[in-house]
C-alpha cells in the first residue's frame, strides 16, 4: 500500500515539473514571437549564414 501511496505522489510529481516545462516553453515562445514582431530577431538566408554567424560570435 505505501509503494502505490509512493507512486501515485510521483506521477503527481512528474505532472507538475511537466506542466511547470510546458507553460516555461509557452513564454519563451510567446517571447520569441513579440521579439520577432519587433524587429529584434536577427534571421539568415542559408544554414551556411547562420553557422558564420555563430563561429564569429566567439
């Protein structure tokens, strides 16, 4: 009984970090999105402009 008493409080504990990943996910890409929007985002034609892009950012 107190290993299904165990279980059960960690699927409730799982729900919860789950449910905490998915609304951080939901902000950030609301974020993301009003970024964009703004004009704040930088964008690349080709992956080859992206990749450039990161090696000089070192």
């Amino acid at each position: 009984m107190a290993e299904a008493k165990n279980q059960e409080v960690n699927q409730e504990v799982i729900q919860d970090a789950n449910e905490a990943a998915l609304q951080e996910f939901e902000a950030g890409l609301a974020r993301s999105i009003s970024q964009y929007k703004a004009g704040l985002v930088k964008t690349f034609k080709t992956k080859e402009d992206f990749l450039d892009h990161l090696k000089n950012l070192e």
